[in-house]
C-alpha cells in the first residue's frame, strides 16, 4: 500500500534488453563461474570497490547481484549480465541514489561496470552500458546519471566520454583505498536533456 511517506514502486525494467551484439538480461545464480574468474583477477579489482574474489567473495557478491533485478527506491541496484553468443562477457550495474523529496520517485542514479578482460577492446562495453543508459532514461523519470571512478582508471573514463558523459569533478583523497591510502575520485554525469539531444 502507498501511503503519505511511501513514493510509488518503480515497475520491473523490461529485460532482456537486445543490442546489435549482445544481450543483458538480470544475473543468475549459475553465471557464478563466468563472473568469479574475471572478478578474481587483481588486474580487473584494481579500481574497484572490493579486492579480487575469493570463493566467500564471490558468494556474497553474487547474492547482491542476483537480488538486484528491480530497483525502485534509491539504495537498490538492478545489475545485469552482458552476453555475447551466448558468453557472459560482463556485468553492469545501474544504483538508484537519490530523488527530489521524500514522495517522489528516484531522480538519480549511478552506473558501473565490469567486463573480463577477454572480450575487451571490442566496444563491448560501451555497447552494454549504452543500452542501460538507455533503459535508465525511459524506464525511470531519472533526471541524472553519474558515473564515479578513480582517475587513474583510463579505460573507464574513456568509456563515460563515449557515452556522452561530462568530467564534472575531480575530487582529492576522498575514497578510503584497500591499501590504506586515500586515492582521488573522477565525477562523470549526464543529464536526461543532454541523453535526449544526443
Ligand atoms: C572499464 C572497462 C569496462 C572498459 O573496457 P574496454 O574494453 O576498454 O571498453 P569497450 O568494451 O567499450 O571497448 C572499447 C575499446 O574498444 C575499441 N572498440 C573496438 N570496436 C569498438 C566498437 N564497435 N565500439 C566501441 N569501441 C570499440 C575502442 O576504440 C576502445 O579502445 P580504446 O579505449 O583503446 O580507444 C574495463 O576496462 C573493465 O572492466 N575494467 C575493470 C573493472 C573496472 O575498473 N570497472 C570500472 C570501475 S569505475
């Protein structure tokens, strides 16, 4: 039931989505083996949030990525494989972060990415992440979205500029390393009438 302090739930995105190449559909259970091998390469945990997967890892991540099918209030993600004939070549992540007021519907959200380095430098990724903007922006009433990266991760900036996206920021020693050192953060955003134009 919707009541004076509860916003409308966002209805299921509709999925799979089908690009020229691939598809992206939510993230099963049995995908565990395709995503725990590129997520337990250090190369590709770099910049992430979290180190190279172990066995417990893996598990708690792909519980999160699983669950997270259809979000509707800030704080949930919808997460989804990327498959290229049939071979999961990465995942992608779209996180509601934020709304206007308390009775509106979410405004902002956040994106990511994470592709095995296998299949990279085939435009796969912007590919994948062009779709989810995409779904983003007509699925949701979101009025921003905002990539966050360490600088030093060249790849993924280059992947926000080909999606159109704007460096907005860099902010100094504000994301609390693994290794104990405060690294820098790069703000990507695009804005829906910037996505509508383009
Ligand atoms: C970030 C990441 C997804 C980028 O992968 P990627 O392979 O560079 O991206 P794409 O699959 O879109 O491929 C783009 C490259 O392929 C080339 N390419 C070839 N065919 C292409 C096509 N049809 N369309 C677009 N690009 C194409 C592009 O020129 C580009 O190469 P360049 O960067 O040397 O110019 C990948 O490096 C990654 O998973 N990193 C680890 C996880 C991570 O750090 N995630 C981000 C946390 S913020």
């Amino acid at each position: 039931m919707t009541t004076a302090s509860t916003p409308p739930a966002q209805p299921a995105p509709p999925l799979p989505l089908a690009t020229g190449r691939l598809v992206l559909r939510t993230v099963l259970a049995s995908d565990g083996a395709a995503i725990g091998a590129y997520c337990a390469d250090p190369e590709v945990t770099r910049y992430l949030p979290f180190a190279a997967l172990d066995a417990e890892g893996l598990a708690e991540r792909m519980a999160r990525l699983v669950a997270a099918t259809a979000p509707s209030v800030p704080g949930e993600s919808l997460c989804l494989a990327v498959l290229h004939d049939d071979v999961l070549v990465g995942d992608v992540m779209l996180r509601l972060t934020d709304r206007h007021g308390p009775q509106d519907p979410p405004a902002i959200g956040e994106l990511g990415w994470v592709f095995s380095p296998e299949y990279a430098g085939r435009g796969f990724a912007t590919e994948a992440a062009r779709a989810l903007v995409d779904l983003a922006f007509t699925h949701y009433p979101l009025h921003r979205l905002m990539a966050r990266l360490d600088p030093r991760n060249v790849a993924s900036a280059r992947l926000c500029e080909r999606l159109g996206m704007t460096r907005e920021a860099h902010t100094r020693e504000d994301y609390a390393d693994r290794d104990g050192t405060w690294s820098d953060t790069a703000v990507y955003g695009l804005l829906r009438r910037e996505w509508a134009g383009s």
